[in-house]
C-alpha cells in the first residue's frame, strides 16, 4: 500500500514512460488515476461498459454507478452546483480545472 | 475503557546492527467509545504503534495503560487483553489458513473459555455482521473467495472475538470505492453500538469523514492531535505541505490563489459545497 505521495511517485514514472514512447495500460479503482489517460475502458463484472475519452466516462454519473464507481470530486461538485442553480460552463474532471471553471464564472458576473 | 499511552518509544536492530528509533516518546490518551485515526507517511510509526497497542510489542520504554493498568506489567493478564482488543492488519486476506470458513472465524475462540454453543453463535453472529449468509458461507474454503469476501472474512475473525476495542491497520487499502463505502459505513455502527475504534488510514477524505479524534505521527514522533477538524484545520497550516490536506482543503487554497477566498474552516466536501453554493448563487455575489 503506498500513501498519497507514493502515489504520485509511481503516477510520474508511468507518465514519463508514456513520454518516452511506452504505451501505458493502467488498472485502477481510483478515478483520479484515470484523469490522464488517452483513454478509459470501463470494466464491470467481466463486461466492458463503455470505452472513450475520459471526459465522456468520467463525467457520466450513470455510468459509473454502473461500474459501482465513484466520480472525481470536481465532477461530483459540477452536479451538486448545477442543482442548486450554479453551471458551471463545462464539467471538470481535475481541481484545476474546476479551479479555472470557477473563476471564469465569477469574472462573467 | 480508556488507553493511556505515556512516553511511549520503540527502537529495533537492523541486521547491520544499527538500532532505529520507529517511535519517539509519544503521550496521549485515548477514550472509551472514541473513533481515533491515525494518520502519517509511510515510515511514521503508524503500524508499530498498533502492535504496541496490541501487546504484540513491548516498548523500549514508556507505557502503556488499559483502564489504569499497564499492560506490559509483569503478571498481568495477556489474555483478557487479547479478549478486549481485536486489531487487523494489512491486508487480512492473507492470514486465512482454515479448510472452511467457519474454522477460520472460529479459530480467535478456540482460548476464549466459551463452550461450542457460544461459539458457534458467535461466528454466525460475526458472518452475518459481515453481510454473508451463514448457511451458504459455512462451508466454503476461505482461499476460493474474491478478494472483498475474503477480507471480510478476516474481518468476522476478529468480530467473533467480540472485542471492545477494535483496531484496523489500512483496513480500505485495495478495497473498490464500494467497498470502502460499506466498510467505513459498518465501523460506523460498530462504534455507535460503543466499540472504541482506531484506524490507521492513508486514506485522508475517510480519516476526515469518518473519525472523531486523530494523532498524526511523523518520523515516530507524534507532531499533532486532537479533534479531527481542528487536526485538519491545522494541517494546512504547517510546513509539511500537502501531505494531510483534503481534497476541498486543496481545492479552497488553489482557489484563494485565483482570488476567490473562502473560509479556511472548510475541510470536508460538504463544507466547500455550501460555500461555493452561497458563494456563487445571487445571494452571495451581491
């Protein structure tokens, strides 16, 4: 078991590889790991439940309650937000991007 | 029952003979009822002072106290102590052994006194607890389980005991986020229905979320505790950066630095939502 910064270690080594030219196949339970990827092929019970972009699995909150899943936090934060009235211009996977999507929408007002 | 722990230190010899300090003169108490976290990096300690804790240690120095006596005191009783706390260690799943599943909830009874009825209760009582079917479960080898049934199997292992006290060694680590779900959800209601739970954890948003008083260890030395919000209130605050932070906590400062200030009270997501909601309705621009 590695803590949070371990984490990251391993998360840098991955993305340097896949700089360097190394196709990288990742399989992970926390989504934030899968933020970065080219591409998420979205498993559950032996089935592939979906495959695209991670904008269009990560933000998909049935399908993944499908996969038993949770969302990112920033994507959890856009629909709880957009319930109470706020939209935000676009859902954001990562906190910068929620960050960004934020102050956008305070410098419109 | 409350755990006193006072000026507690652990040293051990590395086979080249160099003696390493894993904990450093830690005091603090713990009370009757209470859900502790322990928190920290890797190499802090954290696992050294649960077996401390567990007597499977015994410290260098210091002591340790269980309503008042120490247990590392000659002549007392190693197995009451063993019938009040419970503890699970990483990764459970491992330490089955038994031919059925029954047998391997059983085995922590086998010293326990009680006759083969209570014993028997105790197991259906613990599987069931565990969310199984006891009659379906019974049977079954422990090694032909998927890996979350097989931790909660452990985990009926050491419920069977009836502790008072339980204590769990990063008991979410490598479980799918439903599963952590139903874990935290199940030492919950353990600690409702009165049992004292420690949990070691690098999990910071289930330390956050879930328990009432944390200690946070560095290099084996106990650097923070107290209450869990005043803890993480405070974690921000010091120099050793992100390590320990929430996620909302992050997510509050990068967003000071874009020039949006919000409460540095907020900790939980809960917390951010309702500022960012009063923030950024009508109400709060104005």
């Amino acid at each position: 078991m590695l803590d949070p910064s371990g984490r990251q270690e391993v998360i840098k080594i991955m993305h340097k590889l896949h700089k360097a030219g190394k196709t990288i196949i990742a399989i992970t339970h926390y989504v934030e790991e899968a933020v970065t990827a080219d591409k998420i092929i979205l498993m559950h019970q032996g089935r592939v439940l979906s495959c695209g972009k991670p904008q269009a699995i990560l933000s998909n909150l049935e399908l993944m309650e499908a996969a038993e899943l949770m969302v990112p936090m920033p994507v959890r934060l856009y629909y709880d937000l957009q319930q109470a009235g706020v939209h935000l211009n676009r859902c954001p996977l990562t906190d910068e991007e929620l960050v960004e999507e934020i102050c956008q929408l305070r410098s419109k007002t | 029952m409350s755990i006193t722990i006072e000026n507690l230190s652990y040293s051990y010899v590395q086979h080249s003979g160099e003696k390493i300090a894993a904990l450093k003169g830690v005091s603090c108490s713990i009370e009757v009822g209470d859900f502790v976290g322990i928190m920290g990096p890797t190499g802090c300690g954290k696992t050294t002072l649960l077996q401390l804790l567990a007597g499977l240690l015994s410290p260098t120095s210091g002591h340790i106290y269980l309503h008042g006596d120490d247990i590392n005191a000659k002549g007392y009783d190693r197995n009451s102590l063993r019938q009040t706390i419970g503890v699970l260690f990483q990764y459970p799943e491992y330490q089955l052994f038994a031919t059925t599943v029954e047998k391997d909830v059983a085995f922590g009874l086998k010293h326990s006194g009680l006759c083969r009825d209570e014993i028997n209760a105790n197991v259906k009582w613990a599987l069931e607890t565990m969310g199984f079917e006891f009659e379906k479960i019974r049977h079954q080898s422990p090694l032909a389980l998927s890996g979350g049934e097989k931790r909660r199997v452990a985990i009926a292992g050491v419920l069977a005991t009836k502790p008072k006290i339980l204590m769990f060694d990063e008991p979410i680590a490598g479980l799918d986020p439903y599963g952590r779900q139903s874990f935290l959800h199940f030492i919950t209601q353990m600690n409702q229905s009165g049992t004292t739970v420690i949990m070691v954890s690098h999990n910071i948003e289930a330390l956050c979320e879930y328990t009432r008083h944390l200690l946070v260890l560095e290099q084996g030395k106990l650097i923070d505790s107290g209450a869990t919000r005043d803890v993480f209130g405070r974690r921000k605050q010091m120099a050793s950066g992100a390590f320990g932070q929430t996620e909302a906590q992050k997510i509050v400062t990068m967003l000071s630095e874009g020039a949006l200030a919000l409460s540095p009270a907020i900790v939980t997501y809960d917390d951010l939502l309702s500022a960012l909601k009063q923030e950024l309705t009508r109400g709060g621009m104005g």
